[in-house]
C-alpha cells in the first residue's frame, strides 16, 4: 500500500511531517509520500522523504509566467505529480499534456478523478495511477472506504477495463489505519490523504496508526 500525504495548502510544518513520514516508512516498510507547497519541494526532498508535487502544468520550457514546470518539480526533487486534484481540476487536453509534461522530466503520475467514469477517462491518458476523491467526502470525518465503497471498486473495475497497468488509489476522509485497511479491501492499491495528518496535533503518531495494519 502506498500512503501519499498531500499537504495542500494547511498552515502545518512541512519539515515535521516530511521528517515524520521518513521516519514512519523506514521503521514500517510501507511506501509514504509527502506532497507539499510546489516553493517546499526541495526542503521536503532534502530529508529524504518521498516526495511529491501536488500539480505540474503542461508546458515545457519557455514563456510560460506562473506555471510549475515539470522539470523544475523534479531538479527540486520530486519523483513524482497529482495531476487534476479535484482543488485544481484541468480540462481533458490539460491533464494529457500535464501528464506527458510528467513524463518527459522523469516524474510519476497519479491523476485524480472525481467518479468512476472519470476515472475510465483518466485511465486512457496512461498515467502510472488513478485516484478517486469525492469531492463532498474531501476534509471530512467518513472516510471513502467506509462511506462510498461502491465508488471505490466501481473506479478499481473502471480502470482495469481501461488499463490493467494503472494502479488505483482512493481519497477522502482516510485518518486511521482501519480506514486504510478497509480501502486496501475494497481493491485500492493506495491511499491519498491530508488533514488527517495535516491538521493532526501530532503527524507522526497519526502515521504511525496509519501504517500500523500493514
Ligand atoms: O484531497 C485529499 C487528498 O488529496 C483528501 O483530503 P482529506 O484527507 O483531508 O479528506
């Protein structure tokens, strides 16, 4: 099971979480990820977590004012991207070249996808993965798993009539590690979450209960 945390944008220390979650993956095994602010990419890279960017653009180099190009994600250290989170939604053309943008500068691709229709959608652009968020679940208290499992093995079912090859991860609620569980049950091969270690008053116990069925 994979475990990206993404920091959005919540006032938490990146350097806490991103040292906590370090420590969590080595002493567990489990594969965790930290996402933060495109500007703490290379502080987060810098103690060696997994890191991730939450959004690459579809240019290349050039004139391009304001976008997060996917070559400078990955100089500041980032192995991999979110792409259309549902708090960044892009066009069907966007995400395709965003994805390609991804590509080109060595960058893993999860893109994010509301319903499972969309994530059939997504799927057909190639990305190494899919994840499905419901947006109203997103910040809350049920997690995904338990709320809507429907939603998550009819994206699972999606995307493997699409794409074998692209894993499935799920979002949206997840702050325990029964909650963690219960995704991987329902045939997610990871997880994306936030304030549940964002807004936690201490990040790495919340990893630690995350991890701890695993
Ligand atoms: O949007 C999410 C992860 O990308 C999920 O957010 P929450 O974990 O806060 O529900």
């Amino acid at each position: 099971m994979f475990i990206l945390v993404n920091l959005k944008a919540y006032p938490c220390d990146p350097i806490e979480v991103a040292t906590a979650a370090r420590d969590v993956a080595e002493d567990s095994d489990v594969r965790i990820a930290v996402s933060p602010q495109a500007a703490d990419l290379r502080r987060v890279a810098d103690t060696g977590v997994e890191t991730w960017a939450q959004h690459v653009d579809p240019n290349d180099y050039g004139s391009h004012t304001g976008s997060t190009l996917a070559e400078s994600v990955s100089e500041a250290g980032a192995a991999g991207t979110l792409v259309n989170h549902s708090e960044k939604r892009m066009k069907l053309a966007d995400i395709d070249g965003s994805v390609r943008a991804a590509e080109r500068a060595g960058l893993e691709t999860c893109v994010c996808a509301n319903n499972p229709a969309q994530i059939g959608a997504v799927a057909a652009l190639g990305p190494d993965s899919v994840a499905v968020e419901p947006p109203e679940l997103i910040g809350g208290d049920d997690s995904v798993a338990s709320a809507d499992p429907d939603i998550v093995r009819d994206a699972v079912e999606a995307a493997a009539n699409v794409d074998e090859d692209v894993e499935v991860f799920c979002g949206a609620g997840i702050s325990t590690g029964d909650d963690v569980a219960a995704a991987g049950d329902l045939g997610a091969t990871g997880i994306l979450l936030a304030s549940g270690v964002a807004k936690a008053d201490d990040p790495r116990a919340a990893l630690e209960d995350l991890v701890e069925p695993l």
